[in-house]
C-alpha cells in the first residue's frame, strides 16, 4: 500500500435524521459542514480542533476522526506512521446533527484519500458499510456521505442507501438549544415493544414523507406525524416536545431533529413566530451533494469556524 503525498481534505455536512415517522431509516443532509484535512507524518498523532468542541473532544488517539481514520486504514491494507490532523468543527455537539456521523465520515473519507489506490480498495458503498458499522447505524451516516435525503437500510451485508432529490419548496429550520442530549438516553426511553396501530400509523407516513419531500412539500404536516419514537422521548426533553408541537399547531412540518434535542422544521415558521430566546434559529439549505474530498490543506475561509453555517 502507497500512501498519498499531501495532505487531504473532506467538508461533511450536518445531518438529520428520522424526520419525524422515518425512524433509523430516513435522514436529511443540511448546508452546516465541519471542515477537516489529514496528512502522514513521520511519526505519532497530532491534533488540532477549532469551533464547536474545542477544548473538549479528545486531541489524540481517542478523537473520533482518528478512530475511524485507523478503521478505514485497516480495511484498506495498512496503518501509516503518524497522522496530523485539523478539525473546524461548526455542526453542534450532542444536539441531534448528526456530529459524530460527520466525524466517523470525515474519518473514512481521510483514511481512503491518503492512500494512493483508496478507492479501488475502498469504494462508496464499502465506505458506507464501514461508517455506520463503527456509528452502529446508518440513518446519519447515508446523508453525510451522500447528501440529499436519504433512505438507509440494513441487509446481512451491511448498510446501504439511496439519494433522492428534495423538492423545493422543502426549506430546513433548525432550533439549536444549549443543552445537549445522548443518543443512548434518547434510545433508553423507547419501548420494547409499540401499539400496531401505531406501527402501522408510521409506515403509511413514512412511505407519504418520502413523496412529500420528493415531489408535494404540501403534505409535509400530515407526513411528518410519529407514533414510534417522539412521544417516549418526550419526558426526558420537554421544551423540544413543547416546541415541536407549538410549530405544528402553527402549521408546520416540525419534528425531533435524530435523538434531539435540536428541533428541525422542514417549512418556514409563520411570521412572528417566537421560539423564545432558548433557541438559536438557523435557516440551512439542503446539502444535495453531500461529503467532499479535495487535496490541499485547509483554506482560510475553511478555518473560520462560522464560515460554512448560515445562521439567523
């Protein structure tokens, strides 16, 4: 195996999955990026992490990029020397867009792109199966790397995904708050087992969200109700609860961003809606492309740590 010279580059986006009925299943890649550059070095790990983060997420071996760099390193023939590594983290920790799928990502699209052959050795899909093998499943994964909404699922093989086309009158807000959430506390509250009614309520919005955010944007209220997970969940986020159904009684489309606790509304809220002063609000485009790998090392504009959001 021949490393590459140079270092590498990767732009992942956030993520949002569920999207209300689609559970584990459906996820949606939104216009707020991290951006991170990768090089081999002679020897040892060095890492430098600015923004969201900061000071916070492990500087060496532990970090989550690394870790999944050495996965990805694995797979492809042959772990390198040492490893530099910069991250300009923008999307959110612990707040339901997908931060660690962007950094599990990041990480197998490095390791690939340091290596002279990665992509015969690693191709898109094998990628994919590696990324939500390490996140453990694939709702995030399949946006980040693939943009667009996605639709994920998981064969005996692994995780595989398509790409669809979002309408345009699909127009992403997302509600940030300063508290975080845990994905595994968010996963403890769900029951063993649900109501088939209720089941059966989420299949039919599923299978109706994917054409409303395909093709009618005007159904989206209606497609975006869930029986499975958002009601369980509720107690241990009451402000996100609170808010989701303040936007849906103003005619919203609005849903838990993942495991929460970030609220995402996928038609704009009415005029003078006021979430309270909680709640930052970011109007995010759909990222239709997904993450990019380029060669070089991290631009100026890339280290700006608010460069690639577009907040309001």
């Amino acid at each position: 195996m021949t490393f590459a010279s140079g270092p590498v580059r990767v732009r992942v986006p956030a993520t949002s999955a569920n999207l209300g009925p689609g559970f584990d299943a459906l996820g949606l890649a939104l216009g707020l990026h991290d951006d991170v550059a990768a090089e081999v070095t002679p020897g040892g790990v060095r890492v430098t992490v600015t923004g969201e983060g900061a000071g916070e997420l492990p500087e060496g071996d532990r970090h989550l990029v690394v870790t999944s760099m050495r996965a990805a390193f694995d797979v492809l023939g042959g772990q390198p020397s040492g490893l530099a590594l910069e991250c300009v983290n923008r999307i959110p920790q612990a707040r339901g867009l997908g931060s660690s799928s962007a950094a599990i990502v990041a990480g197998v699209l490095l390791a690939r792109g340091l290596v002279a052959d990665g992509v015969d050795r690693l191709d898109d899909g094998a990628a994919l199966r590696l990324a939500a093998e390490i996140e453990g499943h694939p709702d995030n994964i399949a946006p980040c790397l693939l943009g667009g909404f996605t639709i994920a699922w998981t064969e005996p093989t692994g995780a595989r995904a398509v790409s669809l086309p979002v309408a345009d009158g699909v127009r992403p807000t997302v509600f940030v708050p300063a508290e975080r959430g845990l994905t595994a506390t968010a996963r403890a509250a769900l029951p063993a087992t649900v109501p088939h009614a209720d089941a059966a309520l989420n299949a039919g919005r599923a299978a109706l969200l994917v054409h409303a955010l395909t093709a009618e944007p005007a159904l989206l209220l209606p497609a975006t109700l869930d029986r499975l997970h958002q009601d369980y969940r509720a107690p241990g986020m009451p402000a996100t609860s609170a808010l989701v159904n303040a936007l849906r009684a103003a005619g919203v489309a609005a849903v838990v961003s993942g495991a929460g606790p970030t609220v995402l509304a996928l038609t704009g809220p009415p005029a003078g809606f006021d979430a309270g002063t909680e709640w930052q609000r970011w109007e995010l485009p759909i990222d239709a492309s997904g993450a990019r790998v380029t060669r070089g090392r991290l631009g100026h504009a890339e280290r700006d740590p608010v460069a690639a959001g577009r907040k309001s």
